[in-house]
C-alpha cells in the first residue's frame, strides 16, 4: 500500500492514506451522529495519534466541498452520503482506530454536555473572584453553591474540577450535610 499522507503526530497503527483519512471522518461523524467542531474533530483524531493534522483539516474541507460533511454554525454533521461511506467502508479502517477516534468522541460529547448541564460562572469582585457552581437537576438547580478566592487561577481551578466531577461533588456535600462520616470516608479513598 502506498501512503499519501503526512505521517507526523501520527502514532503507530494510525492512518497514513488520505482516502483512510477521509472514511475515519465520515465514520466519527455517523458513529457520533452529532455537530462537531474543527477544533472537536482534531481533539478526537489528531489528539489521540490517528491523523496528521494538515491531512485532517485538508479532509475536512475536501469532504465539505463535495457534499459528504455539511458545515452547520460552525459545526460539522454528516451527510446521507457520508452515512453511507461509513456503512460501506467501515471496515477499511482498523477496529482499534474506529474505536479510538469514536470514544475520544463520545468522551468530548459527554464533557461538553457536563459543562452545559452543571455550569459556573466566575467573575471578579473586590480584591478576588467569585465562583458560582450550579449542578442542573431537569427543571432547576439540584444544588448550587459559591465560593469567593483570591485569584483566577484558583476560580479556574475550582471550575475545571467541578465540572469534571460534579456528580462526587454534590455526593461528597450530602454525604457531610447529612453526617454520613462512612460515606465520605468512602469517597475521599475512592477519589482519584
């Protein structure tokens, strides 16, 4: 097999064709059936060793071009034909890149509805800021506190944190509230 593309970034058992390239993309973006940025789409595929970037971003606008991904606000979705690109040629990929590219996918969606679903907002007051951390509970807030430091570096801190575990934090808060002391005992050890 004669390889086409730029191979740098590109880990062993990655792509090293265009055309593997351009089927993975119509893959991810049928296996997710989601909007996808560039940015989102990078993360996944030259994040994770798949792809050159210059290859993927050059596959992203050629599959644009013709039709097979269509460019909404900003996002990318799959079109009935790269439904079936997928569908037809999934199998010219190799399982672990399918897999890869797709859990680094579903992971993104999950991280972004996170962010959407349990938000904080930080904003400077005084002499440092202020964070406010809502965890969404359907129609309302299921618990939303705030929490005043010093310097942004912490708000931001205390922000990714939450949101990347807003679930242990609102178990850890009841678990104290309530004087559970086995319960956060558990979750301080199980805390990684």
């Amino acid at each position: 097999m004669a390889y086409d593309a730029f191979t740098a970034g590109v880990e062993p058992g990655g792509l090293r064709t265009r055309e593997e390239i351009r089927i993975l993309l119509c893959y991810l973006l049928s296996s997710v059936n989601a909007p996808l940025s560039r940015d989102d789409i990078l993360q996944c595929v030259q994040g994770m060793g798949l792809a050159n970037y210059f290859e993927v971003t050059d596959a992203l606008q050629e599959l644009t071009e013709n039709g097979n991904l269509l460019l909404q606000d900003g996002c990318y979705i799959a079109s009935a034909q790269a439904h079936e690109i997928a569908c037809q040629l999934d199998t010219a990929l190799p399982i672990s890149v399918r897999d890869k590219a797709v859990k680094a996918a579903v992971s993104l969606l999950a991280q972004a509805r996170r962010k959407r679903e349990n938000a904080v907002e930080i904003t400077k007051c005084g002499q440092g800021y202020q964070v406010y951390c809502h965890i969404s509970g359907g129609k309302g807030d299921l618990m939303s506190f705030t929490l005043a430091v010093p310097e942004k570096r912490q708000a931001e801190l205390i922000q990714n944190n939450f949101q990347a575990s807003p679930e242990r934090v609102y178990q850890m808060l009841l678990a104290l509230l309530i004087d559970d002391h086995d319960a956060a005992a558990t979750l301080v050890k199980d805390w990684h």
